[in-house]
C-alpha cells in the first residue's frame, strides 16, 4: 500500500489471489453502491467473500483505514481553507474582501471572474457533492458584480 499512501490514498482495496472479471464487477458495484449511495464507512460496505467463478479462492481484502466515509455535503463551502475541496479553472480565488465587500460569515469568501488583472480566462470553482433524497432546499449567498465602462473616449488620428 505504500505507492498507494504516497499518492494519498487512505483505503486501498485488491485481491488476495486470482479472481475473474465478473468478480471484480459484482464486488465493484456492490462496495461502490454501499459506500456512495448508502452512506456506509469502507469497512461497512467491505463484504468479504470467495470468487466463487474461479476455483483459486481469490476474494476482496481491504487495507488501511477502515472507517473513512464520503462527506455528503459540501468541503469548505465558506472557503475559510482556500480552495480546499474546489477545482478551479482561470480566476476562481478565496480572499478576504474585494473593495468594501467581505464575506457574508468568516473571513474568506470565493470569487471567481473573468481576470480582475489576473487572467484573462473566465473563472471556475466547482466541487461534485451527494445530495440525499431527503434534503429539499439549499442555499447560498452568492454577490454578481458587474463592472460597467460609462463613456469610451475615442483618440482621432
């Protein structure tokens, strides 16, 4: 596990011995079903059991931590860790005020554009989460500026 920890890797599941593509399958979306959609903790979705299409006795193992789960709301959605738990692409940045403006809790916010000086690539954050069936509202405080140019002096030559 140690090539897998370097990476980053918390839990590591592989095969004692051979085992069948139809096994890796069924084993797959088993654990994948348990772990994403039924909340469970890696250990809880882990099912132990024989490759009963191949005669060798390979079965799943698990290593590492045991009791990690996937957060099913959002990471740092105050951005009070930078960008921790976004992706980004051209401007997206957490910063503590943009002119008089500061964050409606904490003392960051995120801000994304299409430079501000920096790039001139428009600005992305983004961040994939599990909504359970049970919630049915989601807020946030979100501030759309625009920046208006009132006159353009033009220079004749």
């Amino acid at each position: 596990m140690g090539c897998f920890q370097k990476k980053g890797a918390s839990t590591y599941y592989g095969y004692t011995d051979k085992i069948t593509n139809e096994y890796v399958v069924i084993q797959s979306i088993k654990l994948l079903s348990e772990i994403i959609l039924g909340g469970k903790s890696t250990l809880e979705a882990y099912n132990p059991s024989l490759d009963r299409y191949y005669n060798d006795g390979g079965m799943l193992i698990i290593k590492g931590h045991a009791n990690l789960k996937l957060p099913t709301g959002l990471i740092n959605g105050g951005f009070e860790n930078g960008l921790a738990g976004w992706q980004k692409d051209g401007d997206g940045r957490s910063i503590t005020q943009l002119g008089s403006i500061r964050p409606t809790e904490g003392n960051r916010m995120g801000i994304i554009s299409t430079g501000l000086g920096y790039t001139l690539v428009q600005g992305i954050l983004n961040q994939s989460i599990y909504i359970p069936e049970t919630v049915n509202t989601i807020s946030f405080n979100w501030n759309f500026f625009v920046r208006r140019i009132f006159g353009v002096h033009r220079k004749q030559i």
